[in-house]
C-alpha cells in the first residue's frame, strides 16, 4: 500500500498486474505502528540461529532472509546474515562488498578468518551485519568433501565465543538451492530451520526430501535442530491455487507455519537492484508490511521459546 493506493477506494489491478488494495483504518494505524522505529521488537531469551533451507531455487530464501533480518534490525534487535550461496545474492542485496578476495564465509568455513573479520555493517542499519559470499564459495561444495569435518566447519566457526565478539540477537544463514555440503554445515550450525514455501503448484514437491535431511541431521549431527518455521512467500491472492496451497501447507505444518503470508509484490523484487532491503526502498508497500509483519511474529515467538 503506498500513498495513493491508500486514498483509493476500492481494489483495483495495478499496471503491474497486483491487486492494491485499500487498507481499513484499523489496518493502517497498525501498520504505521510497525512502521514506527521507536516500537521496539522483543528480545530473544537466547540468540535464535536460524537456516533458510529449500533446495528449490527462486522460493524467496534470499528474499525473507535480508528482510526478515531488515525487519528485526530496525525494531532494536542486532542481526547477522550469513551469506552461505555462491552467487552471493543476500550480499547484494545488503549492499555488501562481496568482490572475489573479500574475506568471506568461504575464508571462514577454512578456518582463515574470525567471523568477527568477516562481517560487515549493512548500510541498511546499523544494527544489521553481513558475513558475505563470494565466487570463491564456488569451489567449496567440492573442496569440503576433502575437509576434515566437512559437516561441521561453520558450527566450529560459529561459537557462542565468535558470535558474541559481534552480538546479534538473531542469525540467519542464507543456503544455496541444494541440499549439498553448505546447505548441511547450515543446519548442523543452526537451532531452527526456517522454510519458504512458494505458494504455487510445485511447492511442495521435494519437500519431502528437504524433511528427510532435515532428519538425517537431527539423528547423525544436530539433535537440537528444530523446523520451527514456515513462511508462505510470493502468495497471489487472485489464484486458487494459492488458497490451496497455503491451506495444505497450514494442514499438514499447524503452528509451524507464520500467520503472515508473503505477497507478490513488485516492490519486493526490485529492492535489491537498489542494493537495498524492501523496507527502505518502499516502507509503504505490501511486500515491506508483510516481512516487517512476520519478522514481528519471529520475534514474538522468539520472546516466548
Ligand atoms: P531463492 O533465494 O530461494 O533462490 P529469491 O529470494 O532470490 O529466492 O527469490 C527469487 C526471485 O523472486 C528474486 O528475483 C526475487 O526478487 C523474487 N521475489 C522473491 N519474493 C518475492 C515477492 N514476494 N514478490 C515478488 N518477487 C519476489
Ligand atoms: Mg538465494
């Protein structure tokens, strides 16, 4: 919603093909609530590590990681992305220098580097950190084969000792579409698993094998490993299909899955060619809304684990 869709009275499609919609009044104090820097998202009794696992390329991984982080940033909580994809997108999209040569999670997954000499504030805020990707994590899939604790190398980089040296509140490691090498030291680092689903017709094809390492990790590697969160993205409120999708993700996962529903929403996918969250590049929109929405409920979950 921004400005002038607010004024209008009825729902109508946008040029860009979404459905704008006008808020009721109660909708729109609570958003300019959330909005609001001064409302302050509660902290976590402890530091919440969460992996953002899907193996499925394009379900919007990248997308709720920088956001969700965004959100809870800006509401007072100290965040670290850790950027775990070759490609390097989450560092992108937070602005984050990521040329080849960069220290970077590659540098520190060899033991070359603290994780405190890789991170870098994000310009997005100053409560936001970005251990970034570079191309040289191309060859790490391969290389870890080799390693010595090929599992486990980004859980013995991320001690509570390394992670306090830089203090966040919450972590999210940002995984590549495969359920390879990077993708398992993610969850055998992590506390929680954080899926998105895609809310269209193959959604939930391979999702069984998402859950099946997910087991395998929890019984070999990582017992404390927990799937607590789903969030349902690039929802398109015109399709049934999504209905359908959404309500047999929410059957089969209960209270795993977050109330918020991300939108499809433009604004959200242009944000990072700005090298900006959606957040700051459009506060008003539906797509900023909804991921500051869910990183509320993340945060309140947070409060009461
Ligand atoms: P992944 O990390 O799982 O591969 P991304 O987060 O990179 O997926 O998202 C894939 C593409 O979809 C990107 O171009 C991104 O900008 C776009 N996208 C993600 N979420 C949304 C959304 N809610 N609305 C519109 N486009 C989106
Ligand atoms: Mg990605």
């Amino acid at each position: 919603m921004g400005a002038e869709e607010v004024q209008s009275p009825v729902s109508h499609p946008t040029p860009a093909g979404e459905v704008s919609w006008t808020p009721i009044a109660e909708e729109a104090e609570r958003a300019a609530k959330l909005l609001h820097p001064e409302t302050k998202f509660p902290k976590p009794a402890h530091r919440r590590v969460f992996t953002i696992a899907n193996q499925k390329g394009g379900v919007g991984k990248t997308t709720s990681a920088v956001n969700l982080a965004a959100g809870l940033a800006m509401h007072g909580l100290k965040v670290l992305v850790i950027d775990l994809d070759p490609q390097g997108n989450a560092s992108t999209a937070l602005a984050i220098e990521h040329r080849s040569g960069t220290p970077s999670i590659y540098e520190v997954l060899l033991g070359e580097v603290s994780l405190r000499d890789a991170a870098q504030v994000s310009d997005q805020s100053p409560n936001l950190y970005c251990v970034p990707a570079t191309i040289d994590l191309a060859g790490a899939e391969i290389e870890l084969v080799e390693m010595h604790g090929r599992e486990t190398r980004l859980r013995a980089a991320l001690t509570d000792q390394a992670l306090d040296e830089i203090g966040p509140d919450y972590v999210f490691i940002d995984c590549p579409p495969s359920l390879g090498l990077l993708t398992v030291n993610a969850m055998v680092a992590a506390q929680e698993v954080l899926i998105p689903i895609q809310c269209e017709y193959y959604a939930l094809e391979g999702l069984s094998q998402l859950l099946k390492n997910v087991e395998l990790v929890q019984k070999h590697l990582n017992p404390e490993l927990d799937l607590s969160t789903i969030l349902l993205t690039m929802y398109d409120g015109r399709t049934k299909l999504a209905d359908q999708v959404s309500a047999e993700v929410r059957s089969h996962f209960g209270d795993v899955v977050l109330q918020t529903v991300i939108p499809r929403n433009v604004k959200v996918s242009e944000a990072p060619s700005f090298g900006q969250t959606v957040l700051s590049y459009d506060p008003g929109s539906r797509g900023a809304m909804s991921y500051l929405d869910a990183s509320r409920e993340i945060a309140e979950r947070g409060a009461a684990r």
